[in-house]
C-alpha cells in the first residue's frame, strides 16, 4: 500500500496550498528512495507520486488553483473554487488509481518487503521526535488559513501574506532563505505570459484560436478535444504558465461559436487535460522524480516510460474529460 499511501500523501499536501511542483520536491526523494529500498518499481512510484499532487494542484489554496480561479473570473465563471478542485481531484483520483493497478501494483499485496527495506523503517523511526514549537505553529497557521479562506471568504493571497508575516514576526524560519528558495522563475514566466496573452485579445489572435478549434467540436465532443489539445501541448510546457492562461479566454468564444456548451464542462476539461500528462519527464514533476530515482533504477528506461505515459495520457485525458464533463 506504498504507492497509494504516497498518492494519498500527495493529495492532502497540495490541497492545503504547497501545490503540486512544491509537493513533488518534498515528496520525492523519500518516495523513491523508498521504492528502491522496497523493490517498487520507480515508474508506478512516480505515477502515483505526481498524480497525487496534481490531484491536489486546483485546490483554492494552491498556487496553481489560485491562477486557474482568477482565470475563469475573467470569463465570468465567479464562485467555482471548490467545483473545480473535486472536478479535477476525482478525475486525477480515478486515472492515478487505476494506473496503480495497471502497473501491477496488486502483485505487491502477495509479497512481503525485503529485510534491508524494514532496516530503513527502523533507521528512519530511530530519529522519530515530538513537534517543535515552530512546527505545530506552522500547522497551526496552514488550518487558520484554510478556515479563513473557506468559510470566511478572505482573500487566499492576503491570507498567505499575514500567516507568513507571523512566522516572520515569530522568528520560527529563516526568511531570507524562504525568499530564495521562491520558484521567481515560474512566477515571471506566469506574469509574462498573462501580459502576452493580453495582448494577443487586444490583437484578436484569441479568436482566430477559438475558430481552429470549433472547426474540429461539437457541442458533444468539445471537452474531449479540449482535454486533448491542452493536454498535447501540456506534455513539454507548463499547465499554469502557458496552457491554462492560453485556453481559458477561449471558453467564452468557442461556446458561441459551436453554437452553445457547458462553461465549467470546458474549463473543467482544460485544467484535467493539461494536468493528466505532468507524469511527463519533460515537466517539472516527472523530471523531480527522475533526478530522485534510487541508484538500482535504470533513469533511461524510466524516462522512456514516462514520456510514452505522458503522451498517451493526452489521449486518456481526451476519453476522460468526455465522459466526466461530456456524458456525465
């Protein structure tokens, strides 16, 4: 039960705001490193790792949900946060699950672990101490976040800064570390492609977009092609930065002109398609579990696993945005 432990793990951690890349740089090393030391195959620990925290990656505290929610307030959709995060949890829940099965993960419910992966269990639990003061007020502030958050509607970015200004206050981390440690890469990229596809509406390359695309949907099928396409670019380019600012001002458009759809149907199966294909070693989760394999692992033959699971999974994510956001 490792793998799902791991994928459960993920889940909970992204949800309450580290999001999925964060979530996968903590997560990682000691899943690997665990799946080696158990005889677990890397490729069925990677996938459950990083389809766990994308399970969690829409949720309204983490940095990926935040931009997915200010997104659809563009195009109207307001007060989405929670149908967005479980439409997302339950379709990566369903993919990452049967994944587990699929890369056999029930042969290792008929087998009993090696000894040297008990002596690393004990290793670890030999360290096993209480909370620190700095840790349980942490946890402490995360809960009141999401608390304030949900039920009091304060604003998830100003909730942030306050909890991070106590911490500060506090003395209880290093904030001059924390700063440099802020993926500033990432965050310029999402301000510089939201500025770019500003001025692409402006220029009216948006609906030029939305014609290509209602050239190949229909009412009945536009989430699948949605779910495919976002996914197919999300394969070598990020989900937050590039494929969801890039479809979401389309949604309005392409409604009107395949002549009527679902808003949150569409919007569902972009952030679904772009995000069932981050098991890819040419994102940033598959690559961090890569770069974190145990020594036993051939990183060749695990790279080519991934990358042929993240191109097929443009095709599932296609199969699957239709009969969630399609059928059903």
């Amino acid at each position: 039960m490792i793998p799902v432990i791991f994928f459960f793990l993920a889940a909970g951690l992204a949800s309450i705001g580290a999001g999925n890349i964060a979530t996968t740089a903590l997560l990682a090393p000691v899943a690997m490193t665990g799946a080696g030391n158990m005889g677990i195959s890397g490729f069925l620990m990677t996938v459950c790792v990083c389809c766990g925290a994308n399970a969690g990656a829409l949720s309204p505290f983490a940095p990926t949900g935040v931009i997915a929610n200010r997104l659809l307030a563009r195009i109207g959709i307001m007060h989405q946060e929670w149908p967005t995060y479980f439409n997302n949890l339950i379709a990566e829940g369903f993919v990452g699950l049967a994944g587990y099965f699929l890369l056999g993960g029930y042969k290792l419910m008929s087998r009993n672990a090696p000894a040297r992966a008990v002596r690393a269990d004990d290793a670890l639990l030999a360290h096993e101490g209480p909370f620190t003061w700095n840790q349980k007020l942490t946890l402490a502030l995360i809960a009141a976040m999401m608390i304030a958050v949900s039920y009091f509607k304060i604003d998830v970015g100003m909730a942030a800064i306050i909890a991070a200004a106590i911490v500060t206050l506090c003395r209880a981390a290093d904030e001059e570390k924390a700063v440099k440690m802020m993926p500033w890469a990432v965050i310029l990229m999402v301000s510089g492609v939201t500025v770019l596809i500003a001025i692409l509406e402006k220029k009216g390359g948006m609906d030029m977009f939305t014609t290509i695309l209602a050239r190949f949907s229909t009412q009945t099928l536009v989430t699948g092609v949605m779910g495919f396409v976002t996914g197919l670019i999300s394969v070598y380019s990020s989900s937050s930065g590039v494929v969801l600012p890039a479809f979401m001002p389309t949604i309005p458009g392409l409604i009107q002109k395949i002549g009527g759809g679902n808003p949150m149907a569409i919007a569902s199966s972009v952030n679904v398609g772009a995000h069932l294909v981050e098991v890819s070693p040419l994102s940033t989760l598959g690559a961090l579990c890569i770069a974190n394999a145990a020594a036993s692992e051939d990183r060749k033959a695990l790279f080519n696993k991934l990358m042929i699971w993240g191109l097929s999974m443009s095709v599932v994510g296609a199969f699957v945005c239709w009969v969630f956001f399609g059928l059903l």
